[in-house]
C-alpha cells in the first residue's frame, strides 16, 4: 500500500489547523458537561488555547505561502506517510466523540477520550516540528507541544479528582 506523498508544508499546517479547530469544539461541548464550576472552567481554557493554537498555525500557513507558495516545502518519505494517516483519521474521532457526547453523560470516559486526543496530537505536532524551518515558527510549534502537555497534565489531574 502507498502512501500520499505530496504533502507539503502548507497541507500540514492546514491539517494542524482542523485538528486545533475540533479540539475547541470539543472542549466548548464538554465544558456545559463537566459537573462542577471548576472542570467546566478548565475545559473552557483548554478551548481558548486550542482556538490560539489554530491562530499560530494559520499565520504560519499563511507565512508558507507568502515565502514559497502552496506547493513548497514537500515533506519527506516518513513523515507525509504519517501525515497521510492523520488526513485520513482524526485526532478527535468524530465517531467516538458522538458516542461520548450523545450518549449518557460519562464524565470519566469523556477525560480519558481527550487525554488520548491530546497523546495523538502531540505525536502530530512532533511530525510538524520536524518539518518546519527555524524561521518559519519551528519555537512556536514547541511552545504548543509544551502547552498541549500542559492539557494532559490538567486533564490527568480532573481525572485524579473523580
């Protein structure tokens, strides 16, 4: 089986993009869940982060474009093989994200689902930092890495709180 191997800088970027945008939706939904004031402000920040996050990847898409267009930057072999799987799936699974959400409110299983998100999306940004050149925002990309890890670390201690 092949991969696509025509990702670019650009098409990284973009995926970095919805992976941030599905994350505040997620945290939005499930802060109105969460059972006490204190979980639901936390799942609120966490949705406030990732809207920034988005903010940080699309000026840098956007600087991509304006140095080298669209079609620059191809990734290598390894890494837009990796990248192919994440355009083909999501780090917020829509399918179990709905069974969480639509379902009996299960608040522990709602946690354990977005700690996993976060481990996904934390090897997705390892795969981006290795691609993105120093001036393009390589430090950004570490310093989300550093906040998403910070996510886990409030999510595991909501989960120790239970």
């Amino acid at each position: 089986m092949e991969h696509d191997l025509s990702f670019t800088a650009y098409d990284a970027l973009t995926i970095a993009m919805n992976i941030e945008t599905d994350g505040q939706e997620f945290y939005a939904r499930v802060a109105e869940l969460m059972p006490t004031p204190k979980m639901q402000k936390v799942m609120e920040l966490l949705g406030q982060q990732e809207a920034e996050h988005r903010k940080t990847y699309e000026i840098m898409r956007d600087d991509v474009v304006s140095l080298w267009g669209k079609d620059m930057l191809p990734m290598d072999k390894e890494i837009s093989g990796f990248l192919t799987i994440y355009s083909n799936g999501e780090v917020f699974n829509e399918q179990q994200k709905r069974a969480l959400l639509d379902g009996p409110v299960n608040v522990e299983g709602i946690i354990h689902f977005a700690i996993e998100a976060e481990y996904r999306n934390l090897a997705f940004l390892a795969a981006i930092r290795e691609v993105v050149p120093e001036e393009m925002g390589k430090a950004w990309v570490s310093k989300i890495i550093k906040e998403e890890i910070g996510h886990i670390d409030q999510l595991g201690l909501i989960l120790k709180s239970l």
